[in-house]
C-alpha cells in the first residue's frame, strides 16, 4: 500500500513539474514570438516596453501600494527600471535586426548559462568536469551563432540584434 502511495505522489509531482515547464515553454515562446511580430510592425521598441510595462504595471499598481511598504518603494522602482524596462528595450531593439531563433538562444539560453557560471564563480565552486564541458559547448553554440550573424549576407545589421539580444542576459 505504501508503495501505491509512493507512485501516486511520484505522479501528481511529476505532472506539476510537466505543466509548470509547459507554462515556462508556453510563455517565453510567446514572448520572442510576439516581440519579433511587433518588431516586424510600425511598432518602435519603446512602444513595445510601454505596452509589456504599462499594461502589466496598470494591473499590479494597487496590489504594490497594498502590499509593499512605503519605505521599500526605492528599491523595487529601481530593480523595475534597470532590469525590467533596461531589459526590455534591450531585447525589443534586438528584435528589430535579428530573428526571433536568436533571440531563443542568446536570451533563453543565455540567461541560465550565464546565471549559472556566474554563481559557480562567485561562490568559488569548484565545477565538475562534466559540467565545464557542458559550458564549453554551450559558450561554443553561443559564438557560432554570434559568428554566423556577424557575417551575415542577408541582413547586415543582424549581429546589432544579436548583441542587443546576448547583452541583458
């Protein structure tokens, strides 16, 4: 009977686990497809950012007021800025030279990849060897694709996106 238990919980963990990474995949693939969309438009990166922010910030304004402390404003209007909307205009801009896939690699992937190294670091972690190679050939897909836009004979203003796109991560 425990072990019934043990499988039946093992299940509705790993269901969670499947929708929440669903959820994850679901809501960046929206993001870089939609930004490339409203890139490709009339729409300039700063209408982009005033659409993602002030819709969001309109929605979320009286749960802030209610719940953060007057006092802690400061702080959370400066993470606002420099990470949210310094980020977005960042990625918006990149979206306006390169294709949404490099935008999937250098932001999507460089995020955790640089996350991760950076933390390793920092914390004087001493990585495995299984993992330095696996950062080596992540770093190597980065720069092959960083390469390929560098030199691109299609659009020439590709490696600006790139590097608008690789930057914030």
């Amino acid at each position: 009977m425990t072990h019934r238990n043990d499988i039946n919980k093992f299940n509705s963990e790993y269901l969670k686990g499947l929708i929440a990474s669903l959820g994850v995949v679901i809501c960046w693939t929206g993001f870089n497809v939609i930004s490339r969309l409203g890139a490709k438009t009339e729409f300039t990166p700063y209408d982009l950012a005033a659409l993602r922010f002030g819709v969001s910030g309109a929605l979320t304004l009286p749960a802030f007021l209610w719940l953060i402390p007057f006092k802690n404003w400061p702080k959370y209007f400066a993470l606002a800025v420099f990470g949210g909307l310094g980020y977005g205009l960042f990625i918006y801009s990149g979206f306006s030279y390169a294709p949404s896939a490099h935008a999937g690699v250098f932001v999507n992937g460089g995020i955790p990849f640089w996350a991760a190294l950076l933390v390793g670091i920092n914390s004087h972690f001493k990585m495995p060897r299984n993992l330095l190679i696996a950062f080596l050939i992540s770093l190597t897909g980065l720069l092959m694709i960083g390469f390929s836009s560098l030199f691109s004979q299609q659009a020439p203003m590709e490696w600006l996106g790139s590097c608008s796109q690789g930057l914030p991560a």
